[in-house]
C-alpha cells in the first residue's frame, strides 16, 4: 500500500517532466538510455541475472539539463518510488523509462483525441511532433555536443560524407551524418531538416549546414 502510494506520487513528477518536454520526450528518452550502466546486483544462484540502472545522480542531472530541477522533496519522492533494492544508488531505469514512455503514449492520445473533437483532421505524428526554430536549434546544439565529444570539428564530420570534395552530401549522406554521431531522428525530423536547405539537386550544402549549426550556437532557446 506504501509502495502505491509512492508511485502514484512519482508519476504525478513523471507527468510533469513529460508535459515540459512536449516535442523533446523521445530526445529525452535516448539521452536516457546513455545513462544506463549495469548493476551489481546480490542475488546469486540459477535465479541471478544483469540489472541495469541509472545513477541517481546522473537522473536528475538529466533532468536539469533540459531545464527541469526537481525540488528535494520531489526527488525523495522519485527515489522511494524507483531506487533499486540492490543497490540504493541507482535508479530503476526499465522502469522509469516505461512510465515515462507511457505518459507520452497517454498525451498524445490526449492530443489527437482533442484535435478530433474540434474538427481538425490530421495524421498522429504531425499532431504531436511540432517543429519550430527552437526545435531546430536543439537539434544543431545535440549535434554539436556529440562533434565536441568526439574533439571534431564541423568541417571534418562533413568531409567524412562528401567523397568527391565538391562540398554537397545528399540527403541520405545527411542522415548518415546523423548516425555516425550516434544521433537518431525520425523521418519528419529528418525531412524538416533538409526542407530548410536552398537545395540543388537534393543536395546539402557545407556552408548552409556551418551557417545553420552556428546559429543554433548564437541564439537563445526559450
């Protein structure tokens, strides 16, 4: 009955997080899958197996990093619901994904159902996946972090996918990018990105990408 009780508090916070991330949840939920590390867990014979989790602390400093700070009392809260017997630094990462994973599947629902309700039609991914400049500007800033991980330099990613040198990638080429840098996007995202190119023939142009990487770097994320 505790237990209950304290789960149903953590995912009223849970609620909260994934209303804040709006179009940023499954961003959220990749960043949150890097976190995981496995656990040592005490069990032993036939029934022993791999547990993973996520430091507690690596959580919600996640959560900080995309402007969420939990108070303490809330943090206490998400830590009676969700540490791990085994280890009490660590976090249940199964299962606060899932929830979290719910929820989204739960607002966009919400979502479509209210969007029916007054009259609009339109296809479940164009409903709940909402793209703006601010959005863009995330994208370019992950793709800077992962560049800055790897100590490369925007230049270099690029020149790794133009093999002719004429500074154009294709669009699939483009995607590649994405990948080799561990980043995954949707077809959507994916098509916007490449619809805010002045293309020619399809093509990516070097000095457009630098140009629109930058800017994600000079203006302010609301």
């Amino acid at each position: 009955m505790q237990q209950t009780f304290k789960m149903s508090q953590a995912m009223g916070i849970l609620r909260k997080v994934v209303d804040k991330l709006k179009d940023h949840s499954n961003y959220f939920l990749t960043d949150l899958v890097k976190c995981e590390k496995v656990v040592n867990t005490q069990e032993g014979g036939a029934l022993s197996r791999t547990k993973t989790g996520i430091n507690t602390l690596d959580f919600f400093k996640l959560l900080k990093e995309y402007s969420m700070a939990l108070s303490e009392e809330d943090k206490a809260i998400v830590k009676g619901a969700f540490t791990l017997r085994s280890n009490a630094n660590f976090l249940d990462i199964e299962n606060i994904y899932n929830q979290i994973e719910l929820l989204i599947s739960s607002r966009n629902t919400a979502i479509m159902e209210e969007l029916t309700a007054s009259g609009v039609t339109v296809d479940n991914e164009a409903a709940v996946l909402e793209f703006s400049d601010q959005t863009e500007i995330r994208i370019y800033r992950r793709i800077g972090e992962e560049l800055r991980k790897r100590n490369m330099t925007v230049e270099q990613a690029f020149a790794q996918l133009d093999i002719d040198k004429n500074g154009f990638i294709t669009h699939d080429e483009f995607q590649q990018l994405f990948k080799s840098l561990g980043l995954t996007f949707t077809n959507r995202e994916l098509n916007y990105l490449t619809s805010q190119y002045t293309q020619i023939q399809g093509r990516v142009a070097l000095d457009e990408f630098k140009k629109k990487f930058w800017k994600a770097f000079t203006e302010t994320v609301s």
